[in-house]
C-alpha cells in the first residue's frame, strides 16, 4: 500500500464526526491506495465483507467520495478528491442555517405565550455564545439601537457576519449606532484588509469618551437589554428581557444620541477636533 497514508485513524476520525461510519474511511483509502477496484476487489483489500460494502455503496455515492464506471457486468469504483466532502459540508451549514431559522420561529410562538411579560435573563459564554446573541437581534420587530465598543466583524468569522447582514437587510431592520475610538480605529482597520456586505439601513453617530466612556457593547431591541463582553480574554453575554428596562435604556440611548457626533462616512473618518 505505496499511497495509503500512515495514520489512517485521522482519516476515520474525521469521516466520524461528519457522521459516517469508519468503513467508508477504509473503502475510500484503499480506492485511492490501490486504484479503481470491483466492488469484489475492494471487499478484499479492505478487508470488509462484500455484502456490506453493497450496503455502504449508497453513502460513497451521496457523499461523492467514489465514481462509478460500468463496464460489461461489473462496476468499478474510483476514488473522487476527497475535497469532494466540501459538498457535504455545505449541505451540513446549510441544514443548520435552516435549524437556526426554525429555532427562531419557535422562539417566537414561545415569546407569545400569556406569561411573556415576566422579566427573564439569559447568560451566554463564549463566541458562540455571543453568536447567538446576535442572531437573536434578527427577530426584532422594531429599530435596534446599540452602544458598541467594537466591531462586530472582529469578533465572529465573515461567513457568520454576512449571514448575519443578509439576514437584517432581508427584514429590513434599522440600526441606530453610538461608537467611540475603538470601534472607529478598529472598523478603518478592518476595511483596509477586508471588505463584506453591509448594512443597509445603518446611521451612527461619534460619541465622545469626556461625554461618555464606551468600555463594553449595548443592544436594545423590542422588551430585549443586551450586554457583551470580549475584553481581557473574557467573553460572555447578558440577554435581560424587561420592557420598562429597555425602555429605560432606549431613553438614555436617547440623550446620548443628541450629544453624538453625525458620522457621515465612516470608512474615511476623522475624530472631530474640540
């Protein structure tokens, strides 16, 4: 087995967690050791019983890890690129994109039950926590307005934030936003090495740290009081979920919001001079 690779229990480790069975490691590694095979021949060398080869036959094919090749009564099997699982994976993100999206709905029926007016928090850790988090501003009904320390592009991958921007642009959500330095130094420097969709309906104002200090992000949406943290390693979030708070919040959004500096292209900004 000149091709077959040394630590064959990588391969069928990953095969696992995409949720197929080690066989199918097996199979596919001795296609591409010994080349094109009959299912008898493959059987052999692979040391996996014939019938049950039939039967994994299916998942080579879906998962477009082998080509078939009919020939006069035979099929011969070729191994495909493995990076043929790439479709696998996209189908995989796209199952959980769907699951994300019904999770939400359910949300939704849940948050109209007659006790939705008690005070609620939820806690979450972690980038994936705070992943969620803004997935969650996605079901707001109304404007969304947001205190933010830093750019929201820095902290979570690019697919999950165009995803995220697809998402609040399809709604039409409104976004109203207070930013200082950090966010503004941290934003150009994002754009002078990437760029990604944005949003449509976004305005954002400069807010002065001698007026206000802006040391962590704060959302308001709908009855929906939202805190992150992803400073000095620390990441986590706070949902609080009270309407008279947010309201409470909204207003001070609100007085800060008239102090605020108008930002009219943040991508060549210039902190005003006092």
């Amino acid at each position: 087995m000149a091709n077959m690779p040394k630590d064959t229990e990588v391969f069928r480790k990953y095969f696992e967690k995409l949720g197929l069975e080690s066989e199918i490691a097996d199979l596919y590694l001795t296609l591409h050791a010994y080349g094109p095979q009959t299912i008898t021949g493959l059987a052999r060398l692979a040391k996996v019983e014939r019938t049950r080869v039939y039967r994994l036959l299916d998942t080579l094919t879906s998962t477009n890890l082998v080509e078939l090749e009919n020939q006069y009564k035979r099929v011969i099997l070729h191994a495909a690129p493995i990076t043929n699982l790439q479709i696998l994976l996209t189908q995989r993100e796209q199952e959980v994109r769907d699951l994300q999206d019904e999770l939400l709905v359910m949300h939704g029926k849940l948050t109209n039950s007659p006790h939705n007016h008690l005070t609620r928090v939820q806690f979450y850790r972690g980038p994936e926590g705070n992943k969620q988090m803004h997935w969650n501003q996605t079901k707001a009904k109304g404007e969304t307005v947001v205190i933010l320390y830093e750019t929201m592009q820095i902290n979570t991958n690019m697919a999950f934030f165009e995803r995220w921007v697809r998402k609040c642009n399809s709604r039409g959500q409104k976004f109203r936003g207070l930013v200082g330095d950090h966010f503004m130094e941290g934003l150009q420097a994002w754009y002078d090495t990437h760029s990604n969709e944005r949003l449509v309906h976004w305005e954002s104002r400069y807010l002065p740290p001698e007026i206000y200090p802006i040391t962590h992000s704060t959302i308001v949406y709908d009855n929906v009081l939202s805190y992150y943290n992803w400073r000095n390693g620390e990441i986590f979030g706070v949902e609080l979920y009270n309407q008279e708070i947010a309201d409470s919040q909204r207003q001070i959004f609100e007085l800060l919001w008239e102090r605020a500096v108008p930002i009219t292209d943040d991508l060549n900004w210039r902190k005003p001079k006092h």
